[in-house]
C-alpha cells in the first residue's frame, strides 16, 4: 500500500504552508490585570479587584486559533487544569516576493496547529503501513485481516471501489494512493480538533488553501497527461463547428470563464472544509457562552445538553467532510480526464 508512505511526504508539504500564528499568551498565562485598589473604596471594589485578577480559561477557542503555545494537561485546577508550553522559536525565515502585493514574511518557526499536522501525518502512516503489514502478513498464512486492519480495509476498499475509481475514470488506479491518503489524513486532523488539549488543524484556512491547492496541481497535471496537447481546450474555448466570425467573439468572452472554473475548485474546496470544521466549534462557543451571558446555574443544563448535541454532530461531520473532499477531488480528477470525449 503506497498510500502510507505519500502521506508523510504530503504532510511535510502541508506543515511548509505559512500558517497565519495568532501569536498571544493563552490565558493560563496572562498576567493578572491589575486592580485599582489603591483607588477603591469599600468591600465592594475590593470584590471587583479580586474577580478582576481571577483567571480565564478558554477551552474552545484554542481548538480553531492558531499560536506559539501548546494546551497540556495540568493538576492545577485554578487553570482549568491545563498549563501553556511556548513552541521553539528562532527558526529560519525567508521572504518571498509577490508582484503588486510586496514582500511576504515566511516564518518557519513550529506553531500549534504544525504541530496538529505532525501528529496527524504520524498517525495516518502507522495507520495506513500497520494495517498494509498485517494485511500482507495474514494473507501470507491465508487467512483474513481482522480487528483495526479490517476496519482499515474495509474503508479503503469502499472509497476505493465506490467513490474513486468510478469518478476518476477509467485506468485511475494512479490517483487512488493520493486520494485515500488525503481522505485520511483530513480525517485524523478533523477529529484531533474534538480531543481536549488539541487543535483543529482543518480550522485554518491556510491549512485548507494548501490541500486544495495540492488537489488543483493533482487535477491540472492529470489533465496535462490524459489530454496532451489538447489540454488548451480547457482554458481557450475555441468552437471548431462555428464559423470563424462567431468563434472570436465567444473565445473572448468564455476564456475567462473557462479559467474562472479551475480557479473555483481549489477555492470551493478550501473554503467547505474550513468553514465546516470551525462553524462547529463557534456553536459551541455560543452555547457555552450562554452560561455566562445569563449567569444562571438554572439555564445550564440547555446549553450544555445542546453542545453537546453539537460536538456528536461534529463527530459525524469530521467523516463527513474528509469524504466530500476526496470525493469532490476524484470528480475534479475525471472531469478533466474526459473532458477530451
């Protein structure tokens, strides 16, 4: 099984992508602000004081904000028992100049959600190379895959079978390492965003951007390959059945709207997956928040009940959108791929 070894090389590729740090000390972290005691009067400001220099905790925002600090578990109940780590810093930064835009800062120091895409590179390859090895061992001694590298297998023959080949077309057993890699990968980093102390590294939109734009390289080069020279004809529209007088006037005209459909697959790609992965967790922050917008121990029990309604769903929606992706790719891969016939 390729699909194991591809996905290390493209999580390196996609932990190069600059993610857009949030640099700001977690609140763990912060300094207690500073009362005016010195100025108030009474028991009264002294109670504003004392709330004034209580911490706060916040357990669902890290999972979608990117920054220097890493959430661990802590024994400190006080921090809502977690502490930050700092991430190194000082690593080599580069600039890359942009036309009409101006020089773009890259910054290769280790943020919170590169490190979420290291841990899911990780673990999609001892998935994927565990579950080929015990494959390949059992089947050695005739027997059949069992326990994890079962269900492995089931899900790799049932994206395989019904959801890239016959979308991809026909001699599309080249795209299928690519894809299967990419829908694991998506999915382990979708479901990191639901452990405690974790991150959705799906939740950026650089993050996303980077994997759609991997998928539009995938879909152009296939077309380059299974068209050729003919590829043209998916950025020049050029009707050979009309006469030439009527075949300038709407070159001009649905050029730009055939370059237009390329631009917007990668586009819709990277913006559903990244609005999905955080619209979930911003519900959950609302709920939450209701809680403390009423400050009524009696209107908990809703909100809690909700969210959690809503943290099921976002389990159902980490699979769901690491299908749509891979599924959308295959389409894209043989829409190209056919657009010759």
């Amino acid at each position: 099984m390729k699909s194991g070894f591809i996905a290390f090389a493209f999580a390196a590729a996609v932990a190069a992508a600059p993610l857009a740090a949030q640099e700001h000390a977690p609140a763990t972290q912060a300094p207690a602000a500073q009362a005016p005691a010195a100025q108030a009067q009474g028991a009264g400001a002294q109670k504003s004081a004392s709330n004034a220099g209580a911490a706060t905790v916040d357990h669902i925002t890290p999972h979608i904000t990117d920054s220097k600090y890493l959430e661990v578990p802590s024994l400190d109940p006080s921090h809502g028992f977690q502490r930050a780590v700092t991430l190194p810093s000082g690593w080599p930064t580069f600039t890359i100049p942009l036309p009409l835009i101006g020089p773009f800062l890259v910054d290769t120091s280790p943020t919170k959600l590169v490190v979420m895409l290291w841990i899911a590179a990780a673990i999609t390859v001892i998935l994927l190379v565990g579950a080929a090895r015990s494959h390949t061992r059992r089947h050695r001694h005739g027997l059949p895959p069992r326990g994890l590298a079962g269900a492995m297998e089931a899900m790799i023959l049932y994206m395989r079978n019904e959801v890239i080949l016959p979308n991809v077309g026909h001699h599309g057993e080249g795209f299928v390492p690519y894809l299967l890699t990419i829908f694991f990968f998506i999915l382990i980093a979708n479901l990191l965003g639901l452990v405690p102390y974790m991150g959705t590294a799906t939740g950026d939109i650089s993050v996303t951007a980077t994997l759609a734009i991997m998928t539009f390289i995938v879909i152009e080069v296939a077309g380059m390959r299974a068209l050729g020279k003919g590829y043209i004809n998916t950025i020049i529209f050029w009707p050979r059945d009309l006469p030439l007088y009527m075949r300038v006037p709407l070159s001009l005209i649905l050029s730009p709207v055939e370059m237009m459909s390329k631009l917007t697959k990668p586009f819709a790609l990277a913006i559903r997956l990244f609005a999905n992965m955080t619209a979930g967790h911003i519900v959950v922050l609302a709920l939450i928040g209701m809680i403390f917008t009423f400050q009524s121990y009696l209107l908990a029990p809703a909100p809690v009940a909700m969210a959690v309604a809503i943290m099921l769903l976002e389990l159902m929606v980490a699979f769901l959108q690491a299908f749509i992706f891979t599924l959308l790719s295959s389409v894209f891969i043989g829409l190209v791929r056919e657009s010759a016939h």
